[in-house]
C-alpha cells in the first residue's frame, strides 16, 4: 500500500468525482482508520481492513475482497499518524 493523508487523498478523489461530500468522506476515512488501527477485520475473509475501500464501499472489508485483487502495492492507504504519513 502506498501511504497518504486523509487530506491528500479526499483532494485527489474530488478531482476524479465530481458528486461527493468531502467532508463526509474525510469523516468515514478518519472512523475506518481508527478502527483498522484497533485491528477492525474484513467481514469477509478476517484480514485487516483497508480503509479507503472501506469508506468508498460503506463495509469492512479487505482490500482483496473488496477489488478482487491480490496486489495492492500501487494502491493507496490512509493513516491517522504522522509517523506512517510519507505526505503532509
Ligand atoms: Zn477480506
């Protein structure tokens, strides 16, 4: 996964869609990042969650079963911390 800020990442989506509600994104991405922090699970499978997709998609989910991949290494990922932020 490659690591952005919530910030960053909300930025980025609006340019891509045009009909959301930034805040209402940056709130689910913060809720979902706090609980994958607390080790929150996929309902799917039992991994840990990814929280953008999470957030996108409205359930806990892994980033597998959620895009049908296995690679995620091109994929974004949002932290609450700064010390796993590489922007910002
Ligand atoms: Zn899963």
């Amino acid at each position: 996964m490659v690591p952005i800020s919530i910030k960053e990442f909300v930025k980025q989506y609006e340019r891509r869609n045009k009909l959301f509600n930034d805040h209402e994104m940056t709130e689910s991405l913060k809720k979902v990042a706090k609980i994958r922090d607390r080790g929150a699970t996929c309902r799917i499978c039992g991994s840990l969650i990814w929280a953008i997709g999470s957030a996108i998609i409205g359930w806990n989910g892994c980033f597998t079963c959620i895009t049908g991949e296995v690679d995620d290494s091109d994929d974004y990922e949002v932290y609450l911390s700064s010390r796993n932020n590489g922007k910002n």
